[in-house]
C-alpha cells in the first residue's frame, strides 16, 4: 500500500469527553459512522483484506482505505481537515 497524498489532521471530541487525533485524508458517513480514510494504491488481490470506502474510476489500484470508524451518535465534533 501507498498514501498518493498529504494527510490531514483530525480531531474527533467524543461526547464523553475524549479526544481523539486521526491523520487521514477525510472522512465520510457510512451505515452510522465516521468514517476516515486515505487514498491509496493498493494490489487488488490485498483489497479484499482491508476496509475499502472508495474507488477511482480510472485506475482499480486507487482507492480509499477506511482507517478508523466512529458513531455518528458517540461524536460530539469534528475538527480538522
């Protein structure tokens, strides 16, 4: 695997009260998570090991790889980007 870019800071503040830092390039909301992640270049046979969240249209080695997911309803903010 290889990050195609810079990644970003994040912090994600728990509604419990921690504070969490995540590099990542973004994140998105899936099925009831945040969920953050990189793009990458990826062999297709080691996709099927990881969480893939996205795909570019052109090159099927690119795609975004899920780093860390959290409830939407655990989330109090997001800062970052």
């Amino acid at each position: 695997m290889r990050h195609v870019t810079d990644l970003s800071h994040w912090e994600i503040t728990l509604l419990e009260g921690s504070n969490i830092e995540v590099w990542a390039d973004g994140y998105q909301e899936i099925d009831g998570k945040y969920v953050f992640g990189v793009l990458a270049d990826v062999d297709e046979h080691a996709q099927a090991d990881l969480l893939i969240t996205g795909r570019t249209p052109t090159n099927p080695k690119r795609v975004i790889v899920g780093l860390s997911r959290f409830p939407v309803e655990a989330v109090r903010q997001i800062r970052g980007g």
